[in-house]
C-alpha cells in the first residue's frame, strides 16, 4: 500500500460502517411517529430522520467541490411519506458518497473548503476539518439524538457501538 492509499484508509476508513449503523438506526423509526418531538423546539422524528439521511449529501459535498452556497445549493424534501422513502433518499445520498470518496484524489484533500450564502462567506476550513467535523460529527451526533427520540418512543434502539440495552450482543466492528 502506498502513501496515497494509506492516507485515503485513514480518513475515508469508518466512512461505511457509520453509513451501515445510521442506515440502521433510519430503518427503526416508525412512520406513524414521524410527526412526535421531544420539546416543542426540537425538530420532529420526521425532520431528523431527513436531515441524518441527507448529510452523506454533505460528505460528499465536502469532497466533490470545493464549496458549497447554500443559496445555489439543492435542498432535501421537508417531508417523506414512509420509512421506505427515508430510506430511498439515504442510500441515494450514500451511494453518491461512496462513488465520490472511490473518486476522490487525494492530491485536493488539503484544499480550502468554503462554505457560503452567496457573497456571505460562513466559513474557510481545510476540507479534513470540514469532512470530520463539519460532516461525519455532525452524522454521528444528529444518529445520537435520533437513538435517543427512538428510546423515549420505546423503539427498540439498534446497536451503533458495542451493545444497547434492546439489544445485548456485543459487536465489535
């Protein structure tokens, strides 16, 4: 393996087992709770399960250009009519994703990222940054809330790392 291929391992190498754990975690949210919040302020099931299923949308953006403007940018549906359509849009966007890091030359991985609203600029990051923390964290974090919503719904919670308490298997991927 050469230095090139160690370093896409590196930073693309959890990329499909978060993509086969939020895949499951989407897979246990029932459409009849899609309209339930926590607090008032918070998103609804069906808003979060939107936003966890679009962000490989994000990662792949973050790879595929070397911007991105919100004012410009496509947005994903508000709504979705059934779980089998929260699905359809993630492995949609994790397709994408996949072909996009298979793609990606690693020679751009150090460039600028910028994120903007037309001439607002919000941020210029080093796209390892905005790859790690602006998208695949913010994966990883939006999944967590999505675990709790499912616990106080008395869904079943899948199991992201090692076990939960609905399921006592330990897993070590």
């Amino acid at each position: 393996m050469n230095d090139v291929q160690s370093l896409k391992e590196l930073a693309f190498g959890d990329v499909e087992r978060e993509l086969k754990v939020t895949r499951d975690v989407l897979a246990a949210i029932p459409a009849d709770k899609f309209p339930w919040k926590p607090h008032p302020r918070s998103m609804s099931l069906m808003q979060l399960g939107i936003h966890v299923a679009s962000l490989p949308e994000w990662l792949r953006d973050a790879l595929d250009r070397d911007e991105l403007d919100f004012s410009t940018a496509p947005r994903p549906p508000k709504e979705v009519a059934a779980n089998a359509a929260l699905l359809a849009l993630f492995d949609h966007d994790a397709q994408e994703l996949r072909q996009a890091i298979a793609n990606f030359d690693m020679d751009r991985w150090n460039r600028i990222w910028t994120l903007r609203n037309g001439d607002q600029i919000f941020t210029a990051q080093p796209r390892p940054k905005v790859f790690r923390i602006w998208c695949m964290n913010h994966l990883i974090h939006h999944r967590g809330q999505l675990c709790l919503y499912l616990r106080l719904l008395e869904i079943k919670v899948p199991t992201v790392y090692f076990n939960t308490a609905d399921d006592p298997t330990l897993v070590f991927d």
